[in-house]
C-alpha cells in the first residue's frame, strides 16, 4: 500500500501516510506516558521527573544524542538520517511545564500536586515529540539531522530564550526550527496555519499613581489617587480606537489595581498601582502603544494635581511564521490529513509564545492541531481547571513531526 490510512488505536482519528500507520501502532504507549506527565505536573525550570522521563524514553526509542540540562532543565534530542549528504539540521520543539494552578477533573490521571497542573497541554506536545522520536529513530527515512528539543519554561518562563542562551543553536545550528501547539477551538483531524503572525508579542506594564492621602470625608484636602486610576483606566481604552490603525491589532488590559486597605473605608490612600498587559503584533504597533500609554498616563494625573510613571516591560516577541517554512508545513500537513482539514489562514491569536524567541533567530513555523470536540473530550479551553489534552490526537501530531522531518530532509534515490 503505497499511502495507507489508518487508525489510531483507541482512537477515531485517521490520516494518511506510513509515519501515521506506524505511530498508531504504539498510541496506547503514547496515552500512557501522557498520562504519566499529566499526573506529575512541574512549573518552569522544575521540570526534573519531566525531563527524566523524557530522557528514559528517548533512550529507549534509540536516539543518537541525547544532551540533558540545557536551558536549566531542557533536553535535546539529535537523531540522524540514514543519509547525511544533504548536511541539513532540522529542529522540532515541544514545550514540558505546566500552569500553578488547581485541576477540578476527576479522572485516574488528574494531577497528584496540589495547585499545579498540565492546564495547556504541554503534557501532549512533550508525548508527541517522543512519539515523532520512535518512528524516526527506527525508521531514519531521511538525509540529514533531526534535532528535537524538550523546552522548560514556556509559562511566563521564557524557556525558549534560555535555550537560546545557553548555546541550543551554536551547538544545533539548525536551517529551520517548528512548533505546535493544541488548539480546542478546532476538531481533532484540523491543522491551522499561516504565514505571518501567530501570536502577539506579551508586555506588562505598571502604572504607579502618586497622589496625596488624607481622610474620606475631606476629599477636597487630598489628591485622590483612585480617581486617577479610574480616569487612567478608561483613558488608557482610547489608544486602541483612537491612535492604532483599524487594520493594525493591539490590545490593552489593565488587570489589577492595588490601593488603599480594605477594612479603612474612610482612608485615600497615597498612591495606587495598576497592573496589566499590552498585546501587539507588529514593533511599530508596540512602541506607539508604550509611548501613549506614557503620555497619557503622565497627562492624566497631572490634570488632578498627581504624578503616574509607566513602567513597560517587553516579555515575550510576536511570533511570526516564515513564509515559506509555514507554506512548506501547511503541504506536510496536508499530506496527512487532506486539504480540507488544513487552514492555511488560521486567525492569529492575542495570546503569546515564547517559540517566537527561536523564530527571533531562525526561520520556522508555529502550528495549530485541533482536539476539541463539541460537547467531548478535549473541548474544554486551555487554562481551564477542567482542561485535558485529547490523547485522541497523539498520533496524528506525532506523524506530524515525524513528516515534518521526512519532508524537509528527503532521502536521495540511489
């Protein structure tokens, strides 16, 4: 059989090709050591029985090299080719961490840590990337060097630039790196792409507000600082709608506010504290957007005899597909699961990933895999305290991977 469909076990989830029929095979193993890493859920940097486990399995499906403790506790995987005329290095990430916060599922394999828990699927996206690790390592049906990297840290971490600054890409001088991440808002057997921006980039920002304190019944003697944060607040909306270009995007959230005490119901306080989030897709964008907030923050206190300084800080870049890389990964992907299951003009999300930190420095492309089903397993959204990754897609996202690899690094006809 020249292009064999078939299904995974357990599973009712097709694709096409040989890499998909022989990860189907193993997808009962592959549940298993998801649900293993669901119940062990570790944050950034702590990610020690995670990347043990890795390591024990990577070991096991025969990986040439395997380099622990980059990035603090990322794991590199180097897998080579059964030729290596073409000299080319392809990488493959997957991200390891998981969230601080509480699961509500009952089910065997929910979290054993109190207030930790796998809430975005890196459990998933680590599995696959083992899985994609067997296929290769047994089949080697490919000219070059496949490098996979096990990443800590992508909550609010920055792993991804650890990696980078531990030496990941002078050691693994890839030509073009790939992620994906599980998407609930599409159906199991869908690939989402496109070959611009994916995610936005991430800032905080800090407003601290400065005004004069005194007693609740004499407002007139003080300089109310939650006043000013309330005009700031609602001014601050203004940017967007007003100064941003309607096909630009950008969004502005002030989160959390801090000021005065609770139980002093007459007390204005000195100064108040805001907290929030910028999200741009574009470095014009952003700094139109810091400089406003500045100016009109500055501005606004100043009308009510108050002072406000801005604190802005950049945490993680847009992520921007390469053009031809997300072309090249839309043709993989639809050689698995047909034109018809991949959008190549995925809407780009507002939230943010810190793979960007790797497209920063080499081309590469971000995918989107769905898993949610309506009124089933996997709907749930990531974050959520009942969220679970749909091992149904473990497969498929390995095959993935897998093809990504077979694809981009062909094997020569002798």
């Amino acid at each position: 059989m020249s292009n064999p469909t078939q299904y995974a076990q357990g599973s009712r989830l097709h694709a096409k090709g040989r890499a998909f029929a022989q990860i189907a095979a193993f997808h009962p193993e592959l549940t298993a050591f998801r649900r293993d890493l669901h119940a062990h859920p570790e944050l950034g940097f702590e990610e020690l029985y995670t990347a043990r486990r890795v390591t024990e399995a990577l070991k096991l499906c025969g990986v040439d090299e395997i380099h622990a403790g980059m990035g603090k506790t990322g794991v590199v995987a180097v897998i080579k080719g059964r030729q290596k005329s073409s000299g080319k290095m392809i990488g493959l990430r997957a991200d390891m961490d998981a969230l601080p916060m509480t699961e509500h599922n009952d089910f065997a394999w929910k979290s054993g840590k109190p207030g930790l828990m796998h809430g975005c699927g890196h459990d998933g996206h680590t599995t696959m990337l083992v899985g994609a690790a067997r296929y290769l390592a047994e089949t080697r049906n490919f000219d070059g060097t496949a490098v996979l990297i096990f990443q800590p840290g992508e909550e609010g971490y920055a792993g991804a630039k650890a990696m980078i600054e531990d030496g990941l890409f002078d050691r693994f001088p890839v030509q073009s790196v790939f992620g994906m991440h599980n998407w609930p808002a599409m159906r199991p057997g869908t690939i989402g792409i496109n070959p611009g921006p994916m995610m936005a980039a991430a800032d905080r920002i800090t407003i601290e507000i400065t005004g004069k304190g005194g007693h609740g019944a004499h407002p007139y003697q003080t300089v109310d600082p939650v006043l000013v944060a309330a005009h700031i607040i609602t001014a601050v909306q203004s940017i967007v709608s007003r100064n941003v270009k309607p096909v630009d995007s950008a969004v502005i959230s002030l989160c959390a506010m801090r000021a005065g005490e609770m139980g002093a119901m007459s007390v204005i306080p000195g100064s108040a504290t805001l907290v929030g989030t910028v999200r741009t897709f574009s470095a014009a964008v952003q700094m139109l957007v810091e400089r406003r907030l500045n100016e009109m923050c500055q501005a606004v206190a100043m009308g009510f005899g108050a002072t406000a300084t801005v604190l802005y800080e950049r945490m993680y870049p847009a992520t921007l597909n390469t053009a031809s890389e997300a072309h090249f990964a839309a043709d993989v992907a639809q050689s698995l699961v047909g034109r018809d299951h991949v959008v190549r003009d995925l809407e780009p999300s507002m939230g943010a990933e810190d793979f960007s930190f790797m497209l920063q420095v080499k081309p590469g492309a971000y995918m989107r895999i769905g898993q949610g089903e309506e009124n089933g397993v996997g709907s749930c959204f990531l974050h959520n305290s009942r969220y679970d990754f749909n091992d149904d897609i473990l497969s498929l996202g390995s095959a993935l991977h897998a093809s990504l690899i077979e694809q981009a690094m062909p094997l020569v006809a002798a």
